[in-house]
C-alpha cells in the first residue's frame, strides 16, 4: 500500500479548524506538530506555526481530492500555506514520520522517548517510551505537554484514571508511570486503540492500563482522576458524563482548548459541579484542572 501524505501549514487557531475539517475525511489519521524553527536565516513565520498533517491510503483518493477542495474554501477565511501532497511507500512512511520526534523533557522529571532513540534516563525521569504510529499524542503539540504537566503536578496517591481520547496512549501511560493503580484509556477510533495498546506494552504497563475502543458511558463515582484531551467543542459536550464518571473531589484535566474558548469550557464544567482551580497557557493553547465539587447519581446528566 502507498500512503498520500497531505500536509498544512497554519497558526495555532488554523490548525484546530483544519485538523476538524480533515477528520471528516480520515478519522483521527490527523496529526498536528509544532513547526520547527528553520535552521538557516529565513524568518519563522508566526501564521505557520503548526503544521498539520493527514494521511491517505493509495485507496482515499477521492476523499483526498475533496479534502483539498475543503481546503481550498478554509483558506478564503484562514491563513494557511498551499496543502502539499507527497506520495509515500508503507515503508518509506514509517520512516518518514519518525524525523519530526527527539528526545522531549516536561516539567520537573518527564522524558518523551522516541522507541527507535537511545537514552541513558537519570535517576529520577519518568520515561514514557512511545511510538506513536499514525494517533494523535506525540508530545510535540501544546496541550498534550500541559496534559503531562498537570498530571505531573495534580496525581497524587494511587488514583484510579479515565484517559479519554487517548490517541497515542501517552496520557494513560504518564498516569501510570506516575504511580496510579488502576487506568482505563478509551478511544473511538481503532488505529488510536491499537497504537495505544502496543505503546503500553513497550512500557511494560499492561497490568495497570486497560486501552479499549469507545467513549464515556453512564456509569458514575467511578474515577479519580480523568484526562480528556480532545476539542473544545467535545468537552462541552460530554462535561456531564465527565461530572458523572468522575469521584466527588476527583480531578478533571481537559485540554484541547483554544485561549477564546476558554470560558465557554470553564462555564460548561461548571454547570455539572466542576470547579476550575489551575489555568495553564502554552502559545494560543490552554488546559483547565478542575475538581468535582458535587456528587452526581448515577444514571442523571450522562
């Protein structure tokens, strides 16, 4: 099989509207990247800070085709380079990707390792080993570094977490590296699954860490700590489900969220018991940290 690479270049706001558009056409084959300083004297340009990328099977040529004229009407709206298409070979894809990934350290003692690198960790990292493969949670785009952050920072104790949304998985095994006893990580889209599943393994975290296709259900009281890392527009929309899965007092960390759609989250959360204590800020991206406030029965707001 080959692989038709489509690739954007966009600010941060432009990236989440593009990354949207292109999911109607590959479900979560989406990825989006900080675009990396160039190393000669040209300028870097604010506007194509991001750099989104969609992948195609040499049998999507048609939804390939209209994306590009999706595309073509974002960018009457939008500022965004020219969408770039480049062919690619199974194998020549799976070492394409791998250039844009190094060694990544967050926060006091995370370390992001690219499974093909070498690392010697120093006695307090925290190594989350990970091959992304074509999910989303590389570590490279804002939220998912302020997602490790506040984990870093909020988990405390052996918690029992929901990571939803997991992509990569690299929320779920952040959680779990960090000390907590017990991890379910859901995803709606299979490749997401199965690139979660073979990235806990390579961390050796099967035992703690449960990776299954699907979203929230209405089972309530049940989770310490949750971490959705999706789209504003989603965690809106599932904030009761979330106050219901959640324990009274447990903590939610949402990310995902552009800074004018802040209050519109914060509000949401809110309004089902959530209470906002920490706002974290990276470029034009925000994560909320929230604790539930108010205990919920199960079976009401889910």
């Amino acid at each position: 099989m080959t692989w038709l690479e489509l690739s954007v270049q966009t600010d941060a706001e432009g990236a989440e509207a593009v990354a949207a558009l292109l999911n109607e056409f590959v479900e979560n084959s989406v990825a989006i990247e900080q675009t990396l300083i160039p190393e000669t004297d040209q300028e870097f340009d604010p506007t194509r800070a991001f750099t989104v990328r969609a992948f195609f099977s040499s049998a999507q040529r048609e939804q390939l085709a209209r994306a590009q004229e999706s595309l073509w009407h974002l960018a009457q709206l939008r500022s965004m380079s020219v969408p770039r298409v480049r062919e690619l070979a199974e194998e020549d894809w799976a070492e394409a990707w791998k250039k844009h990934y190094t060694i990544l350290h967050l926060g006091k003692h995370l370390v992001i390792k690219p499974s093909w690198l070498e690392y010697v960790p120093r006695p307090d990292d925290v190594v989350i080993e990970l091959d992304p493969g074509m999910a989303f949670g590389t570590g490279l785009h804002p939220t998912t570094r302020l997602c490790m952050i506040a984990l870093e920072e909020y988990q405390r104790g052996a918690p029992r977490v929901l990571d939803v949304g997991t992509g990569s998985g690299i929320l779920a095994i952040t959680a779990a590296k960090l000390g907590a006893r017990e991890i379910v990580a859901l995803d709606t889209d299979i490749v997401a699954v199965e690139t979660a599943a073979r990235n806990v393994v390579i961390n050796r975290v099967e035992n703690i860490v449960r990776v299954a296709r699907g979203s929230l259900d209405a089972t309530c009281n049940q989770f310490d700590l949750i971490c959705i890392n999706i789209l504003a527009d989603v965690i809106i929309e599932l904030a009761p489900a979330l106050a219901c899965a959640a324990n009274t007092g447990g903590l939610i960390i949402a990310s995902g969220i552009l800074d004018y759609q802040d209050d519109d989250v914060v509000n949401a959360l809110a309004e089902v018991g959530i209470e906002t204590i920490e706002r974290k800020q990276e470029d034009d991206w925000i994560a909320l940290v929230g604790r539930k406030t108010e205990s919920i029965e199960e079976g009401t707001n889910a």
